[in-house]
C-alpha cells in the first residue's frame, strides 16, 4: 500500500506531482494586493494603497512592478508612467532610510 503525501500548507513554487491543486494557486490570499490600472485616477489609487501597506519594501517594488508592466502591454503610457515614478519615489525614501541607519 502507497500512502500518498499531502500537499505542503505553504507553496514552494512547485506543483507536487500527482496533486490536485492547481499550478498558480494563490497560497494566501489574504496577502493579495488588487491593483487598478484601467485609468490614470486608478493608477494613483493603487500606488496610495501601496505607500500604506504595511509589507516590506520589496513586496512594495514588486506590487508597483507588476502594474507598470501590465499597463506596458495594454498601451497605456501615462499609467506606467505613474507606477514609474512611485517606483522611483519609493527607492529614493528606501536608499534615505538605509543611509541614516
């Protein structure tokens, strides 16, 4: 008798062979951050809601990241544009905050 092994609770990036869970699952989906880049005005919402999320500055570039390159592909220059320069703003408190410490 195989005894077949359980699914790890936290994704490892990896689908397990033989598993019936889905390859992108969202492992916490809690954690999601949703970003709006349909129009300019959503754009800044989303890069407001970033600059108060309480997660790691890398977590922060890469939410930002993801809207830039999405709306990169859909055309839409003033967005990416937008999520640029919070980007950039971002970096420049980030190397402020690194060089006092």
């Amino acid at each position: 008798m195989v005894r077949k092994k359980a699914d790890p609770k936290k994704g490892t990036g990896k689908k397990p062979k033989g598993s019936g869970r889905r390859l992108y699952t969202d492992e916490n989906p809690k954690d999601t951050v949703s970003i709006k880049f349909a129009t300019p005005t959503d754009a800044r919402k989303t890069v407001t809601k970033v600059r108060k999320l309480k997660k790691p500055y890398a977590r922060k570039i890469q939410i930002l990241t993801v809207g830039e390159q999405r709306a990169k592909v859909m055309n839409k220059k003033e967005v990416a544009s937008i999520f640029k320069k919070a980007k950039q703003t971002l970096k420049k408190q980030h190397d402020s905050k690194t060089k006092n410490a």
